[in-house]
C-alpha cells in the first residue's frame, strides 16, 4: 500500500422532480496509489464530516498516512484530530468556515500567481506567503535605417 489515503464523497441527494424521493450518501476512504477502496460508510446519520473522517480514518491510526481531502471533509479541527492520530492531512477549504484564518479570506485581492499556504507543527502554525515580483518591461525604440554597403 502507498503512503497516502484519498476521501471521497459519493453522493445522489433528494430531487423533488424524479420518482426516487431518497438520497444515498457513500463515504470512502482509498488508497491514493491504486485506488482500492479500504473502508467506506453507508449508515444513515446526521453527516458531520469530522466524525466521518474520523471513522474511516480509525483503521490507520499512527500508520505516519498522509490524508488527501477535498472541501466537504476538511476543516481546521478534523485536521488537528488526526494529526494528533498520527496522521497527515491536505485539503482545501471551504471558505465560510469558522476557522478559516482572516487572511485567507481576502483570495480575491491577490496576484493571479500568489501562493499562500498553513502549516502546522508542534502546535505551532506557520504560514507562507509567495508573491512573484512584477515584471518590468523595457522598451526600446528601433528605427530602421538604410546602411549602404562597403
């Protein structure tokens, strides 16, 4: 098995317009290098996703995984629980979270090509900034001239 475990949220939720009138929602955790499901949930409960990840990811408990999550799974807190597990995490996240950092909120403002990234480490976090410097354009005028030939 790889080093790295990849969430993912498969769902089909309620339409009023089509017959079925019930959702499914199926979690899964896979290994990033194959893709081999190890573990997913079906149960119907109220969906947390820091208790969903925290049940899947309960088989890997001090295994040194880095975890992949997209938006819906991470969050602030879950991430802190599993690294207090042993376990990694990268992950996006949703905007409108209640731990997101103010700078991070102020996305729009930034170049086109500024990266700006969390870390965490030993309870302490550190945050990285990159912002290309602008580049300056010379210009040079060229006239063309007639040269006569020696």
């Amino acid at each position: 098995m790889s080093a790295g475990l990849v969430t993912k949220e498969l769902a089909s939720m309620f339409q009023e317009m089509y017959i079925r009138t019930y959702g499914v929602k199926i979690n899964w955790i896979c290994d990033a290098e194959n893709g081999y499901a190890l573990k997913g949930s079906e149960e119907p409960q109220i969906g947390l996703a820091s208790t969903n990840i925290g049940q899947l990811a309960e088989p890997f408990v001090n295994s040194n995984r880095n975890i992949f999550m997209d938006r819906y799974f991470t969050s602030y807190s879950t991430m802190q629980h599993l690294f207090e597990l042993g376990l990694t995490t990268i992950g996006a996240v949703f905007a409108h979270r209640r731990d997101v950092l103010a700078c991070l909120l102020k996305v729009a403002r930034r170049d086109f090509y500024s990266t700006l990234a969390v870390y965490m480490h030993n309870k302490k976090v550190t945050m990285i900034s990159y912002v290309p410097k602008k580049q300056q354009f010379s210009s040079v005028g060229f006239i063309p001239r007639n040269v006569e030939s020696r």
